[in-house]
C-alpha cells in the first residue's frame, strides 16, 4: 500500500483505467471470437459482413490506448486471412 497521496491517488486512476481497459479488451475479444465462429460454421457472408465491424472495434481500441496499432494490425491481418477466398465465375464468352 502506498505512503504518499499523490501514489494513493495515482493507485485509484490506474485501478478505473484497468477496469476500463478491460471492458474494451473484452468487448474487443468478444466480437473476434464472433466473427471466428461465423467462419467455423461456414457462415461467410455473415462473416464478411461482421468484418467491417469487428476491425472498428479493434481500431478503436487502438485509439483508447489498450491495443499497440502493429497488434491491431497482426489482428486485423489474421482475421482478413480466415476469410476464405471467394472466387467469381469466369464470365461466359460469347
């Protein structure tokens, strides 16, 4: 336990950040594991249409300090590669 006021004080900021940060650690996870579960069940265009979603998560969570930007940028780089690759027909030719 701390002596001084001012560490008193800086104990009881750093506890609300923890819990903060935590909040949007967990929201984050949440809605990766979400999208994780779409692509195992071969639910893929929900999965594609979550994306957009969960890469806003994990950038704000970029802005809020939780995330390093190169982690959000491994996450993000992960996750876009569980997509698997749709590929379109080949147009007829005439």
């Amino acid at each position: 336990m701390p002596n001084i006021r001012s560490a008193v004080k800086n104990l009881r900021k750093s506890e609300r950040r923890r819990v903060q940060n935590l909040s949007v650690k967990s929201a984050t996870k949440t809605q990766v594991k979400k999208y994780i579960h779409l692509i195992n069940e071969g639910r893929v265009e929900e999965a594609r249409a979550l994306l957009p979603a969960v890469f806003k998560k994990v950038d704000m969570a970029v802005t809020k300090n939780v995330f390093h930007r190169n982690k959000a940028a491994r996450i993000k780089s992960r996750l876009s590669r569980k997509l698997p690759v749709v590929s379109e027909p080949a147009p007829v030719q005439p």
